[in-house]
C-alpha cells in the first residue's frame, strides 16, 4: 500500500501555526527585552542624576570656602599695599606677604578640581535608548570618583591670613600712634611778625626779614629762642604764624659775620633761611635752610 498524498491545505495551515508561533515568540522575547533594557537605562539615569546632584552640593559647598579665601587673600593684597611706609618695623609686612603667597599656593588644588567638576558636570554622556545605560554608569562613577580633599584645609589658611592681617593692622595702629606722638612733641617755633630789631628785641617769637634781605628769612636772637632750633639735617619742624607750615631741617648752611657780611653773602636756593647769632655772638651768625613739606 503506497504513501497516501499529502493534501497541500493542511500542510499549508500548520506552516502558518509555526510561523506566527515563532513571531509571537520573537516578539515576547523582544518586549521583554526591551522593557529589560528601559528598566537598566532608568536605573542609570537615576544613578547619574543622583550622583550628579551630589557633587553638585559638594561643589558648592567647596565653592563658598574657595571664594572665602579669595576674598581673604585679596583683602591681604590690598592692607600690604595700604600699609607701606606705615610701620615701624617691615617685619609684620614680611609676614604676611609670607602668608599671602603660601595662601595663593594652597588653594591652587581647590580652584583645579573645582574646575574640573565643572568641566565634566557640564558634559552629559551620550547614551542611546538600546545602550542599557553604560555610559551613563561609565559617567556616574566618573563623578563619584572626584572630590575636593584640600578643601578642608582652606579654613586653615584663611585663620593663618587673618592672624598675619592682624599683626599687620596692630603695628600701622602702632606706628599712627608714633606719628601723633611725634607731631605733638615736634619742635614748632611762632613766627609773629615781619620787621626788623624792634621785633626781634620784643622776644615773641621768630621775625620775618625778607623784605629786608630780599630773601626769605626769619631770625630770633640766641637767648630768645635762637639755641633750641634745631640744627640737625632731617629734622621736622613746624612753623606758625607767619609762614606757617612744616618744614624739614637742612642744616646749617652758611656761618657769616654780622660785620662784614652783606645780603650778597645770604644762601639762596632754598624755602626759607632761620638766622641766629651762635652764643649770641654776631660774628658766628649761622644760617640754617629749610625746606618745607606742607
């Protein structure tokens, strides 16, 4: 008995029963794939963003003590500036234009990685629908990874400044004070008035004789007021009444003989001349220049 035929209709229907079985199939394995791939892609995602606003925090943070001691270093800059000339001793200076540089080298590591994390805050990953969220893993743990260690120890150099700024301000306070001392007991001599022996004999004070010499001059006699000028080269004085001002001593300038001596004979070049009879003596009548200040 031979093979019967195979009848062509139902071969036909089971193709198809297999066909659409292996679709359906595929495309369950592909659903679920896909939902697979979603749910790691979220995670990521998740993990990126949370890591991302972490360092965020962190970076601002760090930021804020950064931008202290900027400011700290600046405010150091601008006192050393300030405080030139205005101390006694340089050494307070020296301290703190120490402590400015080391300042400006320790915080150096803070601005770098502050900018770093900047930089790569700033680029997302690129990361696909079908990538199961490897770069934004890749990304995550590239953010976890930096940090700020020399931030902590910011707050140490901004106490260091602050304590060389202090020094700094303690010794200009100390040098102000030096200053009044000095202007209070600074030697100051009353011009009273302009003329000639008349005024010179009433004894009140130092007398003008420029309009009789024809160069600027005042003049006290040795037993008014004469001996207590001060002669030495350097000196600030300071001048009242006529010819009021301060003035810098330049020393004795010329030493002439009231008897032989004419108004050709007087020193010139300067502010003003002070003349008195050394010892009261005319014949050793010393000139002493003047400059003034002010």
């Amino acid at each position: 008995m031979g093979t019967p035929p195979t009848n062509p209709a139902v071969s036909d229907s089971k193709l198809r029963r297999r066909m659409l079985r292996a679709t359906g199939l595929a495309a369950a394995a592909l659903l679920i794939c896909g939902g697979t791939l979603f749910t790691l892609r979220a995670t990521a995602w998740a993990d990126y963003t949370s890591t991302s606003a972490s360092l965020a925090t962190r970076q601002a943070a760090t930021a804020d003590l950064a931008g202290a001691t900027v400011t700290a270093i600046d405010d150091a800059r601008h006192l050393l500036a300030d405080s030139a000339g205005k101390v006694l001793t340089e050494e307070p200076r020296v301290a703190l234009r120490t402590a400015i540089e080391n300042a400006t080298v320790r915080i150096r590591p803070t601005t770098e990685a502050l900018k770093v994390a900047t930089d790569a805050a700033a680029h997302a990953p690129n990361d696909d629908l079908l990538s199961a969220g490897i770069a934004l893993r890749q990304a995550a743990a590239r953010l976890a990874a930096l940090g700020f260690p020399a931030a902590d120890t910011l707050t140490s150099v901004d106490q260091d400044l602050a304590e060389a700024r202090q020094v700094v301000t303690d010794a200009v306070a100390a040098w102000s004070i030096e200053q009044e001392r000095i202007i209070r007991d600074r030697y100051t001599n009353h011009v009273h008035a302009a003329g000639w022996y008349p005024e010179l004999d009433a004894c009140l004070g130092s007398v003008d004789l420029t309009a009789s010499y024809g160069v600027a001059t005042i003049a006290e006699h040795w037993s008014c007021g004469g001996r207590d000028f001060p002669e030495e080269p350097g000196t600030l004085i300071t001048l009242t009444g006529l010819r009021a001002g301060t003035y810098r001593v330049e020393g004795i300038v010329a030493m002439l003989n009231q008897a032989t001596a004419t108004t050709t004979d007087l020193p010139r070049g300067f502010d003003l001349l002070y003349q008195t009879c050394q010892n009261g003596q005319s014949s050793s009548m010393s000139m002493t220049a003047l400059t003034k200040l002010g």
